[in-house]
C-alpha cells in the first residue's frame, strides 16, 4: 500500500498544492517553518481523520480563509483508494472514501494503517496517562473496530453516569436502582476493554523489547507495564466501594477511563530517570513496535512518517534505521528534515529508490 499523490487546498500555511510521490522513499526539505511538518499532518490526516499535532480542527485551516480540503490518491492491494478530508466554517468535517461520506469516522480507521515517529511523542512520556491510554487505544483500534465501538459506548455511559451524579448532589436526592444500571453495563463493557488491553500489551512487549535493542545495543532493561483498577476488583465492586467518593466528587473516579502504561527503564520510570537520549530510543521504539504490530497484524506495510527524527539522532541509531530500510521491513516512507544533504546521503544508503521536495 501507498500514497500515490496528495493534494492540500488551504492547508495550514498551503493556499494549493500538489505532491506526487515515490512508493518508497519521500523526503520534505527546507529550513523551519516551511511547512515540512504540515505536509505529514496532512497524510496523518487521511488515515485518521484528523491532525497529530492540532486537536482543534479549526486552527488547521490557513489564514484568512473558510475552509481546507485534503485529498489523497491511494493503491492498496491493486485498487485506487481516494480518500479526501475536509472541514468548512460553521460546519462538521468530512470524511470520504471514494466519493462516499462517512456516517462515523470510527469506519475510517485502519483502513491506511500509519505510523507517525516525532518529536511530539515526547507528550507520550510526559503528559498523563491519558496521552498514553490514547496510544494504546489507537493501535488496537486500527486493527479491531469491535474494540473502538466499546470504547466509544463506554465513554458515552461514563458521561450519562457522571450527569446522573451531578444530578443526584444539585437536587439533594439518590437512586441506587438507576445507577445500577450504568453500573452494570459499565461492567461488561470495562471487563472486555480491559481484557484486550492486557493482551495487547503481552503481544506487544516482545516486540518493543526487540526494537529497543536493536536501535540501542545496550543492557539497558526497558518495560511497558499495563496499569488497571481492575487488576484488583471487578469493575461493579470498585462502583460500590467508590460511591461515597463520585457522589461527594459528582463524577466516576474509578474504571478502564483511569487505565495507564508505565514506561520503565531497568525498573525505573523512565520519565524521571532516563537521559533525554534514552527517552528518544524508548519512544522510537515503541513506534517501530507499533509498526510491526500493525504490519504483522494487518498484513499491510504501514505508511511511516519520520518527522525531524534523524536531527535527533547519533549516526548509530540512524544506521539501524537505515537498515531496517535495506531489508524491505518498512514500505513507504516519509521524511521530513532541515538538512538536504543530509537527507539524501542517509536515503542514497539505502539503496531504495526516493524522492526529494524542497520546500
């Protein structure tokens, strides 16, 4: 599978455009702020429906104007696939394959598995444990739409629940009978949700643990522990030990919603005990894991997008990437960097066939 061509009309700092691109190498060059990063956006964009790096869609259209469009031509297993993404003023988004609108985004996703690898990623590490619970729900998604399905009917109970408890406290009242049945179906839906977590995380460990390796080539012993309430208790007793706690707080304090993975080095957390160097090697191969995965899990090569990685990189970890190139693990690839000769030395190594932009 790749992406053949893209277009962008009044896309971020892009009035109109058009790329046509390499089925294996494609590289962005120019100096900051030339919009390198927003072309990747934009290919994020088609397989996700919407941006990596700006949750408001809005803030995605350019200056000045009302609406932006995106539009990518895609061959998947010998057949044209035109996906276009675009957002008005005043109105929704829209998604469409082939001419057809989709009802939900959620049918969109996994059809064009990406990976995206940037310095974003560092918010992985960072930020709380909804970031990562993101990243975790992300790739199962892409692989199991059941899953997505749970995870939106879940949240949407969570939110009737914590109305219900609101209402409870402003009208000085109590129905445990009405909870109960938020309860209940939160159970079923938290108990698999829960389940497919811990067997992805078994899956994945393997994999992760090999990338990491292989781009380090060091003793250093990394981990991705699965952290859940429900390791403990079934989701209906923690409801029920808990009560006291979400009527005084009037919102559900416990739940698959509080789920978290703990990124570890030699059995440290790695947010207040690795270099920034191990930081990099860890989140880069938690994306090369995640390509993997995909790859193995899908039976399609995932579009990879290399954001301003090699600018971050010893030339070690970038020859191990660049190896990984020569032994046609990865398919089509997209690279964004500040430096063309640069660029083209480490894309000329691999031996692949590539184009470059200059923007």
């Amino acid at each position: 599978m790749f992406l053949k061509r893209i277009s962008l009309f009044n896309y971020k700092n892009f009035s109109e455009t058009q790329f046509e691109f390499d089925s294996k190498i494609n590289c962005f060059v120019g100096r900051n702020g030339v919009g390198k990063t927003n072309v990747l956006d934009a290919i994020y964009h088609l397989a996700y429906g919407k941006s990596y790096f700006n949750p408001l869609a809005i803030q995605n259209i350019k200056h000045g104007e009302d609406f932006f469009v995106v539009e990518g031509d895609f061959e998947k297993n010998e057949r044209e696939e035109q996906i276009v993404c675009s957002l008005k003023k005043g109105f929704k988004k829209m998604l469409k394959r082939n001419g057809k609108a989709y009802d939900k985004f959620s049918e969109h996703l996994g059809l064009i598995p990406l990976v995206i690898i940037s310095p974003a990623d560092n918010d992985l590490i960072i930020e709380g444990s909804e970031t990562r619970r993101k990243f975790m729900d992300s790739v199962i998604s892409q692989l199991d739409l059941t899953y997505l399905n749970f995870l939106i009917k879940y949240q949407k109970i969570i939110i009737q629940r914590n109305a219900l408890l609101k209402y409870f406290a402003l009208n000085q009242t109590f129905d445990n009978d009405t909870l109960q049945i938020y309860n209940e179906q939160l159970q079923e839906i938290g108990q698999t949700i829960f389940e497919k977590r811990k067997e992805f995380i078994e899956a994945f460990l393997p994999i992760f643990n090999k990338h990491h390796h292989a781009i380090t080539n060091s003793a250093e012993q990394v981990n991705l522990i699965y952290q859940s309430q429900l390791f403990d208790k079934p989701l209906i007793d923690l409801f029920e030990d808990n009560l006291a706690k979400d009527k005084a707080l009037q919102y559900t304090s416990v739940g698959i919603h509080k789920d978290d993975l703990s990124f570890e080095i030699d059995a440290f957390p790695i947010k207040k005990f690795g270099s920034q160097g191990q930081q990099k090697s860890f989140l880069i191969a938690l994306k090369l894991a995640q390509f993997e995965f995909l790859k193995k899990k899908s039976g399609q090569k995932p579009v990879l997008l290399f954001d301003d990685i090699f600018d971050k990189l010893d030339e070690f970890r970038v020859s191990k990437i660049v190896e990984m190139v020569n032994h046609e693990e990865f398919g089509q690839l997209f690279i964004s960097d500040t430096h063309p000769e640069r660029t083209e030395q480490i894309v000329k190594s691999t031996h692949q066939s590539y184009k470059i932009f200059k923007l």
